[in-house]
C-alpha cells in the first residue's frame, strides 16, 4: 500500500517533467549520482534510457517506493543526507533537480553538501544545480491561487494547493493546503509548508570553491510551473 507521505511527493512534485530534457542531455552514458531523488522523477526517466543512477535521498519512505517502481532498472538507491554523505565511489554527473539545494538550510549547509558533491565527482566531472526562479510572495488576498494537484487512490481524493508564498528574508516559505476526502466523502484539511533558502545563481557560484563554474541553462517557466536557473560547476 502507497503511503501518504508518497502520495504528497507524488502529487506535489512528480508530475513536473519541464526539466527533463536536460537531465537526459547532462547525464550522457552515466552514471549518475540524483541527489534529493524522492520517488524517482529523473532517475527512473533517466533509467529507462539506460542510463544508471544511483540515487540519494534521506527519506526512507520515497526511497522505498522508488525500489520499487524501478524494478530491473538500473537504479540503485541510498539514505543519505545531501550535506553529510560519503558513497565511496565517483561519478561524471550528479544532479540536484528542483530546487534540492535550497532545501538544505542556508550557506554552511550548502557548502557541506558542495564539499561531499565535489567529493563524488570523477575528475572534470559535473555538478548541475537547479535554483527556483521569481520567488515572489504572494498570499490568498494579493492573488489568485494556483489550481489545486489532484490525485485518486483507492477512492480517496487527494488535494493538494498552494495558497501562500511568504517571503522570511533569507528564505521563502511556500504554503500548501492539503486536503483528504475519504470514501464516505468525509473531509480532513490540513496545511504544509516548505521553505526555500534565498540564494542567486551567482551566489552559488561564488560558494564553489574548488569547482569550474560554466555557462548557466535555463528551465523556461510554463503555464504550471516557475522557471529555474541551473548552475553548472566542473570539478
């Protein structure tokens, strides 16, 4: 049985497909280190290339179901905490897809996790590093909030909604509601929040002692979704 935690990171996070036509040019033969890979968004597309990844991602739950949707894919999955890993292996490419690194809780914790990413790189090997574009506060007052994510399982119905993006200087809180009607159409509401640290690519790049910094790409926004810079070091 899917767990809930699942079901929100499928929901909220899985359907975003905008970026993976660079993924799959920047991943070459492989392999490839994903690192805050949840569910397996880019690493089971990257897979089903043939391409192998291993991905990375301290939330058991998600690694599990990744496992298992991956089957005879080469993906190979590890717990491990982006600022604080040591595989003992190197790779060409590692990956940090969707914002990953600014989830990791400003500045130090972004160079602990560039030292452990340098760390795994084969000599001349890549970091790309997605950031969020245009994180401008909005709430339910100012704006008209996004439409909601909906998903069915079983017969229970699942929203998810961003209502609010409040700006706490450093970061950038991004408010959800999340709402649950079960089977006799009972309903249970409840609201989530993630918070994005505030860093410009040229930041980053200013950050990456020891890497190469090269020409940025960009994910054009859409209809659903904010754009992102992705910042690419050589190690």
């Amino acid at each position: 049985m899917t767990s809930v935690g699942v079901i929100w990171h499928d929901l909220e996070c899985g359907g975003y497909a905008d970026d993976l036509p660079l993924w799959r040019e920047l991943a070459g033969n492989g392999p490839v280190l994903d690192v805050g890979c949840g569910t397996g968004r880019v690493a089971l597309d990257l897979a089903a290339r043939g391409v192998p990844v291993v991905g990375l991602d301290r939330d058991a739950e998600l690694l599990a179901a990744l496992s298992e949707r991956a089957g005879d894919l080469p993906v190979e999955v590890v717990r491990a905490d982006a600022r604080d890993f040591d595989l003992g292996r190197t790779f060409p490419v590692v990956l940090a897809p969707m914002q990953t690194v600014q989830l990791l809780g400003g500045a130090e914790q972004r160079a602990a996790f560039l030292r452990c990413a340098r760390a795994h790189l084969d000599p001349g090997g890549l970091l790309a590093l997605a950031l969020a574009d245009a994180l401008e506060g909005f709430d339910e007052t100012t704006a008209m909030p996004p439409l909601p994510d909906v998903h069915e399982q079983d017969g229970i119905v699942y929203f998810s909604q961003p209502v609010a993006m409040k700006d706490e200087r450093t970061r950038v809180a991004i408010h959800r509601v999340r709402e649950v009607v079960d089977r006799d159409g009972a309903r249970t509401t409840g609201r989530d929040v993630v918070r994005l640290d505030r860093v410009t690519p040229a930041e980053l790049e200013s950050e990456a002692a020891g890497f190469t910094v090269l020409e940025r790409r960009a994910i054009p926004a859409s209809d659903e979704f904010v754009g992102s810079a992705v910042v690419m070091l050589r190690a």
